[in-house]
C-alpha cells in the first residue's frame, strides 16, 4: 500500500506541469535574521511534532511505540545502527519525505537554504536518537539520508510548488498547497492565520486563495 502511495503521488508531481501565469502572487521566501529565541522555539516546535507523527503513526500501525526498557537501552547514542534493516521505501522514500518537510518548514520561516538543511539535520538528529529510541537504536543512515535526501527534495518541491500556487489552473494551486502545505500558513503572503478572542468563542479564523 505504501509503495503504492509513493508511486502514485510520485506520478501526479511530474505530470502536474504546463503554462503558469505571469502575474504571480507567492515567491519563494526570502531570507532573514533570526534570533536565538526564534530558532529555538523552531527546534520545539518540530520536535514536538515528531513525537505527536510518531506516536500516531504507530497507533494507527496497531504498535504502541515501543516500551520504556528499549528507550532506556537505546536513548540517545547508546545503541548505534550503522544500517538499519528497514525497506528501501522508508529509508528512501519516507525518510526523505519527512525531511523534505522539515527542510520546506525552515524555508517557510524565512531561513536560508544552508540555514534550513542543517535546522532539518538537526530535527532528524534528535528524532533519531530521542524518540525512534522507542523501536530501534540510533540509525545512522536515517540520520543522514533524511536530512540529504529531504533537502534535494524540499529544494525541488519549493519551486514546483510556487510555480503551480501562482497558475490559473485551481488543481495546480490545490496540488501545490498539498505537497507544500507550508504555502497554508501566515509565512507565505496570501494565506492568514488570526486568533479569535471575544467574550463567548476563543478560536481562529483561517483563510487561504486558492
């Protein structure tokens, strides 16, 4: 089923081309500063989503996520896999996924693109050693393929992506908030975010062009 996925979703990336219109309305984003408060809040931020995508993961998986002896043995360093026995499709389709989305997360925050490889390094260093722990012990190819492979990735989805948000064509703009669901965020101009507050409702109000 997975490899089935990946091959199909595949297929609509690279068939998803044709005339873009002139007139565009997003761009990549552009660089900035960031202070020490900002790239740590993004550190937790991702690190907290790792943890909440891989416990959901393996509940929907029917495992639990491990035990607290394998976290013990394996946490951190203790337990290093030079090559782990996984398929060639989560070593080399999901990984690089999930690292393609760290990476296109760091771009949506205003980081450069060196900025942004080694802020997505640095998410699938402490998924690795922190939380996979659960299962396995440190993997070391995943903590270099996902990042590696993730940024050529996320490199090639940013551009696609901004090219098909910016085409006349809805499906193409549809496509490219799917794969860059990033360009759905307050980060890139066109979409808004804005908290509610007010005596009777406490929420949100969320809006994108499509």
């Amino acid at each position: 089923m997975f490899k089935k996925i990946a091959i199909s979703s595949a297929l609509i990336l690279f068939l998803c081309t044709g005339a873009f219109a002139e007139d565009k309305r997003f761009s990549i984003p552009k660089s900035r500063p960031h202070s020490a408060g900002e790239i740590t809040r993004d550190i937790g931020c991702l690190y907290v989503a790792h943890w909440a995508g891989y416990l959901i993961l393996f509940k929907v998986l029917s495992d639990a996520g491990g035990t607290c002896e394998k976290y013990k043995e394996n946490f951190f360093l203790k337990n290093i896999q030079w090559w782990d026995g996984d398929s060639f499709w989560w070593n080399f389709v999901a990984h690089p996924c999930l690292g393609s989305q760290t990476y296109l997360y760091y771009r949506a925050r205003g980081y450069g693109k060196q900025e942004s490889f080694w802020g997505s390094f640095t998410a699938s260093f402490l998924f690795e050693s922190t939380i996979e722990v659960l299962q396995e012990g440190f993997s070391f190819n995943d903590a270099v393929i996902t990042p590696t492979l993730g940024y050529v990735l996320g490199d090639w989805i940013e551009k696609k992506s901004i090219e098909m948000i910016n085409s006349d064509d809805k499906l193409h703009r549809i496509l490219a908030r799917t794969i860059n669901p990033w360009l759905n965020f307050e980060f890139h101009e066109g979409a808004t975010f804005t908290p509610v507050i007010s005596s009777r409702n406490v929420g949100f109000i969320f809006s994108c062009e499509f």
